[in-house]
C-alpha cells in the first residue's frame, strides 16, 4: 500500500464527507480537509486590530504594522541593484529579484509558457490543459479555474464588496444576476 492510497483511505473512513470541497464563505478559497478549511475560516474571524492611520492596511501583528508604515516614511531600505525598485523588506526584495530578473526554470512541455515555481506550473496544467475548474460560486454554482476568476465573476455578478485582508464582509445582490 502506498502512503496516499492508506491516507485517503484513513480520510474516507474517518471523514464521510470526503473527498467534499469545503468552500470558505468569506473569500472563496476551497479545501479537501475540514479542518484546514476551519483553520482557515478562524483566519478571517481573528481580529486586525493594528490598523494604519494613513491608509485601509489592517494586521495582527504590530511588527507587521511598523514594516508597513515603511511604506509612508518612505524607509525603504533595501535596494534592487537591477532596477530602481526599493522595498521594506530583504523577503519582499528577494521575491522581486527572482520574478522581475530571473528567466522562469519550470517549463510547461504542452506549450510555451513557463513560471518561476513549480506550483505555478502545475496549476497552470490543471486548469488550461486539464481543464480543472475546482472554485464554484457559492451563489451560483458556475465554476472557475483559477480563485481570482471567481473573486472577480463575484464582485462583476454578484456585486460582492473587495475584501481587505479578510475583514470586510461579503454583500451580495442576489441570485438573479448569474449568466
């Protein structure tokens, strides 16, 4: 018995509702696991108290604010040597170097795209070539590939309110609205 087939086998006995998507209500992310999907959900339930004066940003953390407010002071301490580009952090440099100045290593072998990771890579051939339409409209059940296809067919269709950093409540029309 492989690892996978004993744990989805432990899962189906264990969980009777799997292999049910479990759809977050709030943004739209789905989840295989119940309890990842719980996990999640106490995410957006967790309050953003450390709230900046000067624009919407909102977090849980003060050392999160204090690398924010970076941003205002114009503190921006850590320089791309390529280009122009400055930022608050050496993670958010680091992550600009590798996507703005580094060729993309995983290559798609069904056409000529390619991406920086292979996660990347991976759901870009499940959803273009596979055609995997794994997020549904809790509304009205159409389905999409990727999450921000679905986020923006709410906000279009439904008139969903933009979520910020998870705070923000969901508003919608109704029903009526879907294609």
């Amino acid at each position: 018995l492989t690892k996978a087939y004993y744990n989805s086998t432990h899962l189906k006995l264990c969980d009777p509702d799997f292999p049910k998507q479990y759809v977050c209500d709030i943004c739209g992310k789905s989840f295989k696991l119940k309890v990842a999907h719980n996990r999640h959900r106490e995410r957006h339930e967790t309050r953003y108290i450390y709230k900046c004066q000067l624009c919407p940003y909102a977090g849980r953390y003060k050392a999160r604010l204090s690398m924010h407010m970076r941003v205002h002071t114009g503190d921006l301490k850590y320089l791309c040597t390529e280009c122009p580009a400055r930022y608050i952090s050496k993670g958010s440099l680091s992550d600009h170097i590798r996507l703005k100045h580094t060729e993309p290593q995983h290559k798609c072998h069904q056409c000529d795209r390619a991406f920086h990771n292979n996660l990347n890579l991976q759901r870009h051939i499940d959803v273009v070539h596979m055609e995997i339409k794994k997020h549904e409209c809790n509304i009205c059940s159409i389905s999409f590939g990727y999450r921000r296809d679905l986020m923006k067919h709410q906000r279009n269709v439904h008139k969903r309110a933009k979520l910020r950093s998870g705070f923000s409540k969901s508003i919608f029309k109704s029903r009526d609205n879907c294609e």
